[in-house]
C-alpha cells in the first residue's frame, strides 16, 4: 500500500504476535531501541487461538519489569490490530515515534558490540 510511516520503525515479522519473547522485549533496549510496540492480531481473531493475549501478558510484564528500573513503562505498548489495517499500522507508528519523541533518548546503555 505504499504508506507512510517513521523510517526509525524496525519491523520485525512473526508467525505470531504470541511468540514474541520476553528476552527479545528487553533485548531491544539494550541494543538501542528507545521504545518497542509489538502490534498483534485482534484480540479474539487470533488465528493461534491465545497467541495474542499471550503478547499482552508478556508486554505488560516488561512494563512492570522497566517500572522496577525506573524506567518509564510507556516505552513498550501493544496494539491489536487486523493485517488488512495497513493505515492503522502507520498511524500507530506515528504516534508511538512521536510519544517516545516526547520522552527522549531511553535511559537504558547501549549494549557492546562483542
């Protein structure tokens, strides 16, 4: 569809929003990412069953865990959203870069490379 959306976005695919892991979440801060959205199919319609209310509880528990450090939990969100929304995909990563704009560079240190 050829829509626009901030070129700082990092798309990265899975079979399935629930197989995101938590790791990953926090792996993305430390390797630079100042916030993290992970956009899953709506709830109820997911073709895995759960998979989506499992990247929920995942995301709200990287919430909690950036809240022990201080860090603000708003940083990473999930959005449901169906693969035929292309416009809602751009319109989120507009608004998501322009929150994180709002709350500047993570506090997180970058990881070296090894």
């Amino acid at each position: 569809m050829r829509l626009q959306y901030p070129t700082n976005i990092r798309v990265i695919q899975l079979p399935c929003s629930g197989r995101v892991d938590i790791l990953h979440l926090l792996r993305a801060f430390e390797d630079g990412a100042d916030g993290v959205y992970v956009a899953g199919c709506m709830e109820g319609d997911c073709h895995f069953l759960t998979g989506n209310f499992k990247a929920r509880r995942k995301v709200n528990y990287v919430k909690k865990i950036l809240e022990a450090l201080g860090i603000e939990p708003e940083r990473i969100e999930m959005f449901n959203m169906s693969s035929a929304e292309g416009p809602r995909f751009a319109q989120v990563a507009r608004e998501f870069t322009e929150t994180i704009r709002g709350m500047g560079p993570s506090p997180v240190p970058k990881a070296k490379a090894a």
